[in-house]
C-alpha cells in the first residue's frame, strides 16, 4: 500500500474526510465545514504535494510578492472553498515532513477575517491571501490550529511504507 493510500484509509477510518476519492476526482463544496485549512506560509516550501492531492482544488499558489523575501511563493488555501477534510494537512505532514498546514475552528476565522464561510463555494473567485500574521509561525492563532491526526496511530509498518514511498 503507498504512502497516499494509508493517508486515505487513515482518514476514512478516522471519519475525517467528506471528500471525494481521490485528486483525480475533483468535487464540489456541498456542506459548511467545522474547520478549515491554512498553510503557515512561512513554513511552506511550495512542493506542489497538497494543491495536487485537494479533492475541491481550493489550493493555489500566491501571487507574486504576497510574501516578502520569497521568490516562489508559498500555496495557501481559498478557504471558503476548503471542506474541511485534512487531505491537505495529512499529505504535509506525512509525506513532506514540513507540516505547515493547519485546520482552524470556521467561527475562529469567520471571526479573524470577516469573512463568512457556507456551504457552498463563493459564486465570484476570491484569490488566496497569506494570513501571514494570523495563521503562520509568529501569528495570533497560529497555536489554534490543529496539524496531523494520523501521525501519532500509525503503526511501525505504515511509517516505515512512507519513508520509501513517500
């Protein structure tokens, strides 16, 4: 079994994920999240893993010079389309070692960023922003957020299967 296919039996066990299968199939955002995901943008190296592995394609790359000092820029999530399924947060931790992805209560950050979060995707495109001084290394919440729940129940096996397939 690959490294993927732990993360997501992980997730199905757990009850976690409202998400569809896999990256391959993209869905769309059908009921209002209990939290949602921000990449600490300072943490980021931009590998491209979780943009690839989001079953609702709410992750992108920031616009040039959303990051000061950063030639390519870090991903950050549009989190009103984020369905709150830890894909992206599982596949940081596990399969990158750079865990710069957190999950944050939505009343927490309707509250921070004004910002209301539904059940379904804004109609007009909101592009990504940083949240640097919210949701990074530094930030006000950034001790809120909530990283890996898969990392501590793995067994011996499963982390030994990440490290080579990872």
């Amino acid at each position: 079994m690959d490294a993927v296919e732990v993360i997501k039996r992980r997730l199905k066990e757990d009850r976690m994920a409202d998400a569809p299968e896999g990256p391959e199939d993209i869905g769309e955002k059908t009921k209002r999240p209990r939290e949602v995901a921000f990449m600490d943008v300072n943490l980021c190296f931009p590998c491209g893993k979780c943009p690839e592995f989001c079953p609702v394609a709410c992750i992108e790359y920031l616009a040039p010079d959303s990051v000061d000092n950063r030639g390519l820029q870090p991903v950050q999530d549009r989190f009103q389309e984020c369905i709150g399924c830890y894909i992206c947060v599982e596949i940081c931790a596990l399969l990158t070692d750079y865990d710069a992805v957190r999950m944050y209560d939505v009343a927490l950050v309707e509250e921070v960023t004004g910002v209301k979060i539904g059940d379904k995707k804004p109609a007009e495109y909101i592009p990504a922003q940083p949240y640097e001084e919210y949701f990074a290394e530094g930030g006000l919440y950034r001790h809120l957020g909530h990283g890996s729940r898969i990392r501590e129940k793995m067994s011996a096996e499963e982390r030994a299967n990440l490290k080579t397939t990872g």
